[in-house]
C-alpha cells in the first residue's frame, strides 16, 4: 500500500495523470458540443481579425455568454484560433495544463519539496478549468511562473508574464506589488512599461492605431454593460445582506480593500526580502482577485487556491530537514478540508448532486464564507501579526 501512494509523490506520475484527465476532458466536451467558452474565443479572435466587433449584444445573444477579454487577448489566441476545429481546442486545454503543472513543478525554496501535494489538492480544480475550457488556469500558472520568475532573477520575463494577465484580464496587474520585494526596483518599473506599451499596441496589428483605439473603446463599452447585467457570483460582493451595499459600490469596495492592503505592505517593507512574507503576499492578492471579483465562479476559485495552497503548505513543517523554514502561521486543517470539499469535490457532478452544490454555495454560501476566514487568516498571519511583535 505504502509504494502504491509512493506512487503519487512522484511529479512525472501526477504529470501523466493530469494529462489524461486533460485529454479525456478535452475529447468529451468537444465530441458532445460543450467547450463553449473555446468557441467564444475562437470565434472573436476570428472576427477581430476581420474587423468585426465582437463587443456588442449580438455577439452575446449569439454566444449566450459575454466576451469580456481584451483585444490583447484576442490577438495572443490566435495560434489556437487558427488550427483545425477540434484540434484548436486540444491544444488550449493541453497548453494551459502543461504550463501551470510546470509552475507548479518549478517552484523554489521549501515549496520544491512540497510540490506533489499542492499539484494533488488543486487537480480536481484545475479539472474544473479544463472542463471549461478557461482562460483562469492560464492566469493562476502566470501568477505562480511570475513568482518563480523573481526569485529566479529573471525579473524581465516575470514581469512581461504578469502584464500579460494584466492586459488581457486585468488580475494579474495587482501583482505589480512585488517588484518592491525584489533588487533593482527602477530597472523593473523600466520593464514594466515597455511590456505594458508592446503588449497595448498589439491590436494595432490589424487597422493601426485609430482602428486599435476604436476597438479598445468597444471593450470598455461592454465591460460596462457586464457589470450592469452580472447575475450572482461567488464573491464578498454578493453574500446576503453585504450585497445591498457591496454591488453598487464594488468598484470602491475593491479600491479600498486594495488600498488597505497597499498600506499593510508598505508597513511592512522591512520584511519584504523574507520569502513567509513574499508567500503570504502572493497568496493574498491572489485570493482578492477572486473574493472581491464581481463575476467569480467557481472555476475562478483555481487562482486563489492556488495561493492558498501555496501558502498553506509553505507553513508545514519539513521532515528530514535540518534547516526548515521558520513557521510563521499555523494553517488550519480543518479549513483546508472544508476549501477542498466545497470549491474541489463538489462542483463536480459525479462526486456531489448540483442542487446540493448550488443549496450549499447559493443558499448557505458556505464556500464563500470559508475561503473568506481562510484569506483573512493570509493576510493577518503574513501581514498583519508581524506588526505587532
């Protein structure tokens, strides 16, 4: 039994594994007429290309579902767009799950030990991503290979990663904050702004600048107009009571979260070359992209478990190690189970009833609340708590 697990603590094993359930998610979806969100891509990266603008409410009733991402993205999709039909779909999904498993392979420091059991905890979420053929997993591998990244010296890459995420969804953007945790801050503001103007002229590709203009104005447009529809989503914004002052006002909610946060971290800046505080920062802007986002679902939640998971195991002990990393919080177990239950087991269909997912997460909203306790448990173990010793 023992060597049978011993199988599971090998990544080239958990590589294979999550393969498979790639490919087998891949060939259901496109072989029974799922992968909606595929074709929504494929379809606007196609028609930007052709001049056609995909930010209008012809395009949404025709897709029945909002193309939000930015004209950036529909040129960097292209590659997928243009191969065959099925083919193109394959490839997205395979791309996404082979980029963020390497991310995960690849991490530095005490987590290069960890690696298996955070790769374990977030398969059946990043199974969920692939289902559906998301953009979200892609985003959470950026966030994860931009850490990777720094503390690997290679600020630049990082940094163009991070601007990727942040010109095409936006997320990414808040992990800006920790080019202050690393050497040469001038340097990497300097490469911020020159990924920031390469990857903003890309559209000009395709009509120039007054066509490039026209076409990020109709993304505005409609980023507008998503707001004004949004339906319930899994967020600090629509829990019961908190929604009738939280949804009109999301926009300075999420500002002043962020500007708090931003406080926090400058009062910490002594610490800010300390790898516990670096983790605990990552992990909490990660889980606030997601818990103060307005259109969270729980496919999105693969970007905050994936911080979380790092943070949770970054603060295990080390066995056969003489030199662990010192702990600075003391995760719970139980909260850590009650996350894999609500956002890993049960959205799954064959592994939980829908209607008792929905009661659970709609009625009672108990995966909120949760992952809400264990984010603030980030941010006061990693940010707040060394204020006060």
């Amino acid at each position: 039994m023992k060597r049978f697990l011993a199988i599971f603590t090998d990544m080239r094993v958990l590589f294979c594994l999550g393969a498979v359930l790639t490919l087998v998610i891949s060939a259901l979806e496109l072989f029974r007429g799922g992968a909606e969100n595929y074709w929504v891509f494929r379809d606007a990266c196609l028609d930007f290309w052709q001049d056609i603008n995909v930010y209008t409410v012809e395009f949404v009733h025709a897709h029945d579902r909002y193309f939000i991402y930015s004209p950036i993205f529909c040129v960097l999709f292209t590659p997928f767009a243009l191969l065959p039909y099925y083919l193109g779909g394959f490839a997205w999904n395979l791309f996404g799950y082979v980029v963020f498993y390497f991310a995960v392979r690849n991490l530095p420091g005490k987590l290069a030990d960890k690696t298996a059991p955070i790769f374990l905890f977030l398969l059946l979420s990043v199974a969920q991503s692939l289902f559906c053929f998301q953009f979200n997993l892609l985003v959470a591998a950026i966030f994860l290979w931009a850490y990777i990244l720094f503390e690997k010296d290679r600020a630049f890459w990082a940094i163009l990663l991070i601007m990727v995420s942040a010109t095409t969804k936006i997320y990414g953007a808040v992990e800006l904050a920790l080019l202050f945790c690393y050497p040469r801050f001038w340097r990497n503001m300097g490469y911020t702004l020159l990924a920031a103007l390469m990857l903003i002229l890309l559209p000009a590709l395709n009509g120039g600048f007054e066509g490039a203009v026209r076409v990020y104005n109709n993304w505005l447009w409609m980023l507008s107009i998503h707001q004004m529809n949004a339906p319930v989503y899994y967020s600090i914004i629509y829990l019961p009571v908190i929604r009738l002052f939280a949804i009109p006002y999301s926009r300075l909610l999420q500002a002043v979260v962020l500007l708090v946060l931003g406080v926090l971290f400058v009062l910490n800046y002594r610490r800010w070359q300390t790898d516990d505080f670096r983790i605990g920062v990552l992990a909490g802007l990660m889980g606030y992209i997601v818990l103060f986002s307005d259109a969270a679902e729980y496919t999105t939640y693969t970007i905050a478990l994936s911080g979380y998971a790092l943070w949770y195991f970054y603060n295990q002990p080390i066995t056969n190690n003489n030199n662990p990393s010192p702990i600075t919080s003391n995760p719970s177990p139980i909260i850590f189970w009650l996350i894999f239950i609500f956002f890993c087991v049960m959205p799954i269909d064959i592994f939980c009833p829908s209607f008792i997912c929905q009661f659970v997460h709609t009625h009672l909203w108990l995966g909120v609340i949760t992952f809400t306790i264990a984010w603030c448990t980030i941010i006061y173990t990693s940010i707040i708590k060394p204020l006060k010793q």
